[in-house]
C-alpha cells in the first residue's frame, strides 16, 4: 500500500492522480492533499478522500475549509502548509504536480525526506538541477518522472548501461501553431495558445507548449533525470503525441515508447513502479488504422526551444533564470500585458544579460530565480509603459 501527499490535488495533474487512486483502492491511499486557490473543489476532494492533511493557498480559505468539512483533519496554508503534507509522517509517496518553481522547497524536502516523489512539476527539476539528486542520495528519496516523455525515456532507460545510449529524443505535438507562418504565430491571441490539439492541461503548460518552451524545459529536464549532456538529447515534433519518447542506440537502431496520450498512464507507472497493473487507461488500439507523422523543430519560428537548448549548455543557474523569466512572460501573457511574441523576446532579453552562476545550495538557486523575476517583471513594465497593452 502507498500513501499518498498530493501537491495540486485540484490542478489537470492532480486531478488525474486522483483518478488512479480510485482506481487502484487496494494498493493507493490518500493522506494529504494540497491546493491552491480552488477551495470547492479542494473541500469536494476532501469529502470523497478524508485526508488526515489538507493545506490551501491562504489562511482565509483554511479557515473557511475547517469550519466547511464535516471532519477534523489538520488544515495548513500557504508554502508552510505545502511542506506540512510533502513531510507529512503518515504518507511515503509525494505526488509533486503544482505548477512552476513554487514546487521546488517542496519537491527538495520530501526527496531528503527519503520519500518516492513523483515530479510533474518539471520546473523544479530545470531550476534545481542536480541538487534534486544530492537531495534524493542524502536523504535515500526516489525521484521518478511523471511528464509523459520522461516516464518513457524511464521505460526504456530501466536497466540499460548507460554506455551504450547514444541519445535520447523526446517528441512534441507542436502545439497549436506547428504549421502556422511566422507573422500569424507572432501576433497569436491568448485564446489560440491557449487550444492545444493533443493534450488537455493547465493554462501554464498550454501556454509553454505553444511557443515550445515547454519541450525546452523538457529537454532541461531530461539532462537532469538522466545525466545526459546538451547533445545527448533532442527533440522530434510527432502531432500525433502517440509515440512519447525513443533512445538511440551507437549501431543506429531507435526503441521507441507508445502509449495513448493520457497523463493518467504515466502517472500509474510512477505510483505502482515497478509493478504494471490494469488501470484506468484501455490498452492501446492497435486495430485502428493510423499515421503517425515525424519532423524537426523549426527554431525561427519557436525560438525559446533553441533558448532553452542554450541555458543547457551554459549550465549553472541559467537554466533556473530563463524558467524564472518564462514564468513571469507566461503569467503577462495570461494576464493581457504582453503579446504572444514578447514570451520569446522577454526570456532572450534574460538570458543575454544575467550572468549564470555555479549551483551549490538551495538559497542560491531561490535568489537566482528572485533576481531573474525581478528582472523580467522589469522587462514587461517596460514593454507594457512603451507599447500599452496588447
Ligand atoms: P494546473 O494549473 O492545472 O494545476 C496546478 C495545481 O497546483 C493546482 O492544484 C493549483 O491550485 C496548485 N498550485 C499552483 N501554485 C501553487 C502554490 N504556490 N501553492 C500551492 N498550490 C499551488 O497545472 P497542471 O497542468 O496540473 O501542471 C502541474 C505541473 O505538472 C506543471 O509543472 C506542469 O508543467 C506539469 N505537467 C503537466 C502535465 C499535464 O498534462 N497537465 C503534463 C506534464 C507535466
Ligand atoms: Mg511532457
């Protein structure tokens, strides 16, 4: 039996972890749960899966949850509360599925804490790096991968000698303007970018799937998982999102991984690993005809995949300063400040005048990001003072 701390219980990850501990009653409990502003539905939550912890994002709303739930559990907020759940003493399994760096302390302490943490929240693993693993060594945590191509590479990697990989590709739908010309992507509306064809997910990750930041920070990602370098990993853009990730071999021959693209299957794998077990998820359909399509990325017309590509190679904090300032322009975005096109020119603007530094500590990590924010939050009062609102 797996006990679980849910970190997003109420976002698209979140939910979908939940559907699989429905599914799974005998082998999966919940003994935290986690959210942010959704306060409904967090309390729905609660009513169906009686955790003994529950934080929510504001003191007000945590008191509105103790005096609304027919129950007793302990109720926390804000980031205190996040980490009460992750190191939670009842629960061994951490689900970290809230969305951006805000998931790093978290994410950290409950590998320390020895616990299995299954990472959706790959901007912990972009901005933390390798201190994601000195965190999981000294503390005996097990870090598994819940993004669906990195689930994959995991599939295909388990028990392969690292010295015989000679890459690994990580595929991307495109997004919604893989085919659109360069003046239409520039001036996108939010309701575009917005209307991913493949994958239904929160409005951060539809967003950075549509100007491929999102695969960037994948391939950021990927390095850090794997201990791959910059040239070791690569991106093949398959509209399909049927065929998740592939490893190469040095004679030339590819194992690919396929699976339907639904984020409940690789969620499964990282709560049951090792075992494989029926779930909520049909086998695949092969009776179906189908084409599967393969093509490179074009970086000019998605510039922030070669942006992240080169935060890679710099190394150090630049990984963390470009994610803070993707945050940032995402967020403007969203909010109506900035033009779809700004996104690219805002993170480029970052990482041509913050310096990297090496990574050490996790205070030096947090500044880094606070210095880039501040920066980026610079960037888009400037833009917004010199060109209005688009
Ligand atoms: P979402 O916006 O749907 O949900 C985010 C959840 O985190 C919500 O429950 C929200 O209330 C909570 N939250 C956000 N900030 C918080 C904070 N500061 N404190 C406490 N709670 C907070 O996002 P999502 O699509 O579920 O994505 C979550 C993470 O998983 C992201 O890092 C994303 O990149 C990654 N991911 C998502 C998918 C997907 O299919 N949705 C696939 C792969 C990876
Ligand atoms: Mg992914």
């Amino acid at each position: 039996m797996r006990h679980l701390a849910l970190l997003g219980s109420t976002g698209s990850i979140g939910t979908s972890t939940l559907d699989v501990v429905r599914a799974h009653p005998d082998r999966l409990s919940v003994v935290a749960l986690a959210g942010g502003r959704n306060r409904d539905l967090l309390r729905a939550q609660c009513d169906v899966f009686r955790p003994r912890c529950v934080s929510v994002g504001s003191k007000e709303d945590a008191e509105w949850l103790r005096s609304a739930l027919a129950y007793r559990p302990e109720v926390h907020w804000g980031d205190d509360g996040l980490l009460a759940c992750a190191l939670h003493a009842d629960a061994d399994t951490v689900v970290a599925a809230i969305v951006g760096s805000a998931g790093l302390a978290s994410t950290e302490a409950a590998l320390r804490a020895g616990r299995r943490v299954c990472v959706a929240n790959k901007e912990s693993l972009v901005v933390g790096g390798a201190l994601m693993h000195e965190a999981a060594l000294a503390g005996g945590g097990e870090l598994l991968p819940v993004d669906s191509e990195h689930a994959a590479l995991h599939q295909l990697l388990d028990g392969r000698e690292p010295a015989t990989i000679r890459e690994v590709r990580i595929t991307a739908s495109g997004g919604p303007f893989r085919d659109w010309p360069l003046a239409r992507i520039q001036a996108a509306t939010i309701e575009e970018a917005l209307n991913h064809p493949t994958w239904k997910m929160g409005p951060k990750i539809t967003i950075d799937s549509a100007t491929l930041m999102n695969k960037g920070l994948e391939v950021i990602e990927a390095s850090v998982l794997f201990g791959l370098t910059p040239d070791q990993v690569a991106v093949t853009v398959h509209p399909q999102s049927q065929v998740h990730a592939m490893v190469g071999f040095h004679d030339g021959s590819y194992q690919l991984q396929v699976c339907a693209n639904d984020m409940k299957l690789p969620i499964q794998y990282c709560l049951l690993y090792p075992d494989k077990q029926p779930g909520p998820v049909a086998p695949y359909p092969w009776e179906e005809a189908r084409a599967w399509t393969f093509e490179a990325p074009d970086l000019e017309r998605f510039p922030c995949l070669g942006l992240a590509f080169a935060a890679l190679r710099e190394g150090g904090t630049a990984p963390a300063l470009l994610n803070a300032a993707n945050e940032v322009a995402v967020a403007a975005f969203l909010q109506g400040q900035l033009r779809f096109w700004d996104i690219q020119a805002c993170n480029r603007d970052l990482l041509d005048r913050i310096p990297a530094g090496p990574i050490e500590s996790l205070p030096q990590v947090l500044d880094a990001d606070r210095a880039a924010r501040r920066h980026a939050e610079g960037w888009v009062r400037a833009r917004v003072r010199s060109f209005g609102c688009p």
